[in-house]
C-alpha cells in the first residue's frame, strides 16, 4: 500500500510572510487589535468573500481598517514579485515560481504563520480569527487567485 502525505505550505508565501512580518508586527502593534477583529468579525459576516476581494482590488493603496488585514497579508506587491522574478532567474523557473504561488490555500498560509503565532500573541489573534473564518478566506484567496493568473496570462509569464 502506498502511503501519503499532504503537506501543508507554500515555499513562495513562506518568503512572502518572512519577508513581512516585521513590517505586520510594527502595524499590528500599532493598531488596536481587538477593535480590528470586531470591525473585521462585522465585515466578513455582512461582505462575501468575492466582494471583499472586488472591494480591496479596487482600493490597494487606500487602505480602509477593513481592507488592510486583507491587502497586508493577502495581496503581496509589486515590489515583492519583481524581487521574486529576480531570485528565480530564467523565464521557466520564473513560471514555476507563480504557479507554486497560485496553489495555495488559505490553510498553506496559516501554516506558514503558525511559527510566528507560537511566538507574537498577535499574530496568533490574527491566525485565530482568519481560522475560523476559513471559508471565507478561501474564497476570497480564490478570487485573488484568478485575478492573478489572468494577470499572468496577460504578461505571458505562464
């Protein structure tokens, strides 16, 4: 009998969060967190996902307290994919570099912050509620997600 595994992660999120999570626990430090979970416990029980995404692809940059959660830790930018196009080199790796970004799941994402709940209390709120709000952030991931490839496709690098 052959047995599998499923391995939870993402290698090019993994590099996203490590790359940020200094910058997120400056913000999060700087907000008041409880207050931010309510306002974002409302938001996700009033807007579906697909909306909430509609609605921050249309205001990055002009962060509202509720779309800054999603646009932080969601939607990496510009400046993060140049970075990561460099990194991979030709144009092939480059392609695999995005469709290993575009396999991820809600649940790869929350693995690859879970080291870093064990260790700030406020990453580990932010983990919590995005957990149990899981399905939503699956759907919104999903819609990030096609946005991104027809990007791609656009730009030729898949």
């Amino acid at each position: 009998m052959v047995q599998m595994t499923l391995t939870l992660g993402n290698p090019v999120w993994k590099r996203f969060i490590n790359t940020r999570i200094g910058e997120w626990l400056i913000w999060l430090r700087g907000i008041h967190i409880d207050s931010h979970i309510h306002l974002w416990e409302k938001y996700t029980d009033n807007f579906s996902g697909d909306e909430a995404a509609s609605r921050a692809l249309k205001n990055i940059g002009n962060e509202k307290d509720e779309d800054s959660l999603i646009e932080k830790l969601l939607l990496p930018p510009t400046s993060f994919w140049q970075e990561m196009e460099t990194l991979a080199g030709d144009d092939a790796k480059i392609t695999r570099m995005y469709k290993v970004s575009l396999s991820a799941t809600i649940d790869d994402i929350l693995f690859e912050l879970s080291p870093y709940s064990d260790s700030f209390e406020e990453i580990e709120r932010i983990v919590d509620f995005m957990s149990r709000k899981s399905a939503w952030f699956d759907v919104l991931l999903d819609y990030f997600r096609g946005y991104q490839y027809n990007l791609l496709k656009q730009a030729e690098k898949l």
